[in-house]
C-alpha cells in the first residue's frame, strides 16, 4: 500500500484573558496549501500628507512594511487526528468554526463572553462602559513560522452535514494582517510582548535566509558572463 501524503497543520492561536491569566483560543487545521498569498507594502514617504507639506527623504522608512497574508485553510472532521475526538463525532467542526469566529470578535474571555451573553438575553444592563478589545492572534505554521496578526475577513463555506446537520467539513477563506512592533509601543502586557518576540524571531529568520542567499547570488552572477 501507497503511503500517505503527509499533511501538516497549522493553527490559530489566541491568548484570551481568563481570571487574571491567559486562555488560549486554539484552530488547528490543515493546510499544504495550494497557495499561500502575502503582500507587502513599504511605508511610503510621499504620503506623508494630502499637501505634501513635509516629505521625508525617498529612502527614510520609519516603520516596518505592511503585510497581509490570505489563505484557504481546511476543517474536516474525518482527518484521523480529529476522528477520535468524541467531540467531533457528535458536533462536526461547528466547535472549530465558532473558535474560528471568536478571533474576530471583542472578547473577555470565552467563560466572561458566555455570562455577558446570558445576562443580556436575562435583560440585564451593563453599567459599566467597556473599551471592547480582540485579544491577540498567532498564526503558527508548524514550529518555523510564528507571527501575531489579525484577522481582517474571514468566508466560511460549510460543506457535508452530520444526521444533526451540524457541518463535517468546511472551507474558510482567511485574510490577515500582520501586527508590526510599532503597534505595540503602548502595551506593557505580557501578550503584547510576545507578540513583538515572535514578530523579531521571525525577521531574524528570514535575515538568516537572505544571508545564505548570497552564495546563490555569487553563482547567479557568474552564470551572467
């Protein structure tokens, strides 16, 4: 018998605050993706102002380019890893697309979030005015990609149904953008920070990749003449 392809995964990962601590808000999928995009849009001095009052020089770049990342990423509840969790035989992937949503929306913490819920359908009123916040999102490609970002569109297309019509596999259409350092210059949190670590982790590996890339430009360049 033919081996089978290995299909690695990838999360979603985010820390939500619970009790003074962090719950972590977990999506795990597969992805081997067919296509992965990232966009990266440098800062651009002309743009200081609509007057061009104050144009910096064209090389100055005081922060990092924006990125965005899209991706389809898979949910099926038959994939073997999945297959043996007694949740799953019973709810499909309806508990990972409900996760999935949660990154979108302002949150306290899933336990917080689930008695705001119940005390608004009671009819009780919230006294206290609240600076509604996403807590933060990892996206994690197995252990060599790790990068805080946040969800700007997600589409999730259900497909295939369970006896209870809760959905067996889905397909979700993703867009992110990834959180920079500079965002964070005014959070002290233990989240925050982790965030700019891994952001840093991340371009010192791709420094890594480009320092080795200059043995392939040596040979690119003999290959010229």
């Amino acid at each position: 018998m033919a081996d089978k392809p290995f299909i690695a995964r990838g999360a979603f990962i985010q820390l939500m605050p619970a009790y003074g601590l962090f719950q972590p808000n977990v999506v795990v999928f597969q992805y081997n993706p067919s296509k992965i995009t990232r966009n990266l849009t440098p800062w651009n001095p002309f743009e200081t102002s609509a007057s061009k009052n104050g144009v910096a020089a064209p090389d100055v770049s005081p922060y990092p380019a924006e990125e965005k990342i899209s991706f389809e990423l898979f949910l099926n509840a038959d994939d073997p890893a999945q297959a043996s969790n007694p949740v799953n035989s019973l709810t499909g992937v309806v508990t990972r697309i409900a996760a999935l949503r949660k990154l979108t929306k302002p949150s306290a913490g899933v336990g917080s979030d689930l008695l705001q819920s119940a005390k608004q359908f009671a009819g009780a009123k919230n006294d206290v005015a609240e600076r509604p916040t996403v807590p933060i999102t990892f996206l994690s490609f197995g252990a060599s990609f790790l990068l805080p970002v946040k969800l700007t569109s997600l589409a999730i297309e259900e497909t295939l149904f369970n006896p209870v019509l809760f959905p067996t596999h889905a397909k979700a259409t993703v867009a992110l953008q990834v959180l920079t350092p500079n965002l964070f210059r005014c959070k002290e949190d233990k989240v925050s920070a982790l965030a700019v670590k891994a952001y840093q982790i991340n371009e010192m590996k791709e420094d890594t990749f480009a320092i080795a890339n200059l043995a392939n430009g040596v040979f690119d360049v003999i290959g010229l003449f």
